[in-house]
C-alpha cells in the first residue's frame, strides 16, 4: 500500500462548470489509469462528485471530496455528512485544508470531523502547516500542536487511513511568497513523523506523508526524491490535465 506513491488533486472552486469538470477528470483519467506506480484522487467540489463518479472505472483514478461536517445528520444547512460522502462510494476527505482554516475552522473542529469521517470509513487527508516560518522553530510546534489536536482519539488501528499534508501556507496559490524547497518539506516529513512517532511508537510508519504547495511538472520529482514523502497533493496544476499529466509521470518514474 504505502510504495505506490499518492497524488492528490485539490480542485478548490474550480472549474466554473460541470462540462470544464468532466472534459479535465476524462482527459486525467486517461493518462492516470496506464500508471502502475501510482494512486490518483481528484477532489472536484461537491457538486460535481455524483456527475464525475460514472467515469470511475478501475481502482487507479478515484475521488475525494474537500471537507466534511462531523455530524451524519442534522439541521446543518450547507453541510455535508461523512454518512452522505461515504454513500456515494467516495472514499477520501480532505480535512482541515488553510483556505478552511482561514474561514473559521478550528483545530477542535479538525478533530471533530477527523473522528466522524473515520466513524464512516472514509480515509483522511489531515492538512497542517504554518503561516510563516521564523528563525526560532516555532513554525515546528505549530504543525506538531495542529496534528495532536487533530488524531485525539484516533486509535492506532486507524492510522492506515490517515494522510498528512504539509502545506505551508506561504506556498501555496499563485501568490505565494515563494515555492517551498525540498529541504523545507524535509524538515517537515521529519518533523511529522518524529509527532506520530511520540503518539503511536512504530505504528506510526502506516501514516503516510504528503507535500502540497506550488507543486508543478518541474518541482514534482524533487520534492518526491528527496523529502521522504509519500506523494503530493496539488491545487493549481491539478487543473492542468497536461501539467498533472507530467506530475504523475514524474511520480510513476520514482525508483
Ligand atoms: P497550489 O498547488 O495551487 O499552490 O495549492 C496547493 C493546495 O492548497 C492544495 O491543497
């Protein structure tokens, strides 16, 4: 499970409609599903998911969603359930990305739905990642903090189903201050798994480790080289059906 490497596309709120969404997926799908190396997730916006499903033929290609709420049911007017995700047959969320942060989500409400996706089965893209980096190291508690927080009651035997992405926030969106380095998502996936390790003892080696962040067709390979991660989660360029084309064949290549 944890050798074929893990590329996720985050969609966001994008494209503006179910045509662009089906014409992109089916072009991403075509070159994915060749791969043997790799495990390809698209998370499209909700909205698009039951439309883009009837494409999913093999286990290479599947889909994700990009939140859920940590009820199954209820007066939640807007929200969506991991009962209702899971369902559709959808078997990954992406919980606690920045751009959810930033509009109010907190670490308890993290963990919240970490524990309520699991509940339903569904595996969880947990993302973490700081702000800003300073010279003191206090970027590096942060991440540990909003990962303990995060896996508070999660037991060990539900560790297979839980992916970290470190996503620096600086890194991430076309006006990012900068890319993120391989060394930086170094440090990091250390950092990681140095936390899990203090949680879980050796369990720990069952979570696997994402990088996300300005990733493109010219970075993909390095930061799979030489970060000790596990795959990529990407936003922009998974957009790009011939630019993630070029990720995913980076990452097939990894030896
Ligand atoms: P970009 O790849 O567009 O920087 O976005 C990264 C991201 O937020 C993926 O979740």
């Amino acid at each position: 499970m944890k050798s074929k490497k893990l590329i996720i596309g985050n969609w966001k709120m994008y494209p503006a409609s179910i045509e662009e969404a089906r014409d992109k997926f089916t072009k991403i799908k075509k070159g994915a599903s060749v791969l043997r190396n790799v495990q390809t997730i698209i998370c499209p916006p909700f909205i698009y998911i039951g439309d883009l499903k009837k494409f999913i033929t093999g286990r290479r290609v599947g889909l994700g969603v990009q939140n859920t709420w940590y009820e199954n049911e209820g007066a939640y007017t807007g929200e969506v359930s991991p009962a209702q995700i899971s369902s559709l047959g959808i078997s990954s969320v992406i919980i606690g990305h920045s751009e959810r942060r930033a509009l109010g989500e907190t670490d308890e409400m993290v963990n919240k739905k970490v524990s309520a996706a699991l509940k339903a089965g569904l595996a969880v893209i947990l993302c973490v990642g700081e702000s800003e980096r300073d010279r003191d190291g206090h970027y590096l508690k942060h991440i540990d903090n909003q990962i303990r927080i995060a896996l508070r009651a999660v037991s060990r035997k539900d560790l297979p189903k839980i992916i970290i992405a470190y996503e620096p926030i600086w890194a991430i969106g076309k006006n990012a201050l900068r890319a993120a380095s391989a060394e930086d998502a170094l440090e990091v996936s250390i950092l990681i798994k140095k936390t899990l390790t203090s949680l879980y003892k050796k369990n720990a080696d069952n979570v696997r480790i994402l990088y996300g962040g300005s990733v493109n067709g010219k970075n993909a390979q390095e930061f799979l080289c030489n970060s000790q991660i596990d795959g990529l989660l990407v936003g922009r360029a998974s957009l790009n059906p011939i630019v993630f084309s070029e990720i995913l064949k980076s990452a097939e290549n990894i030896k």
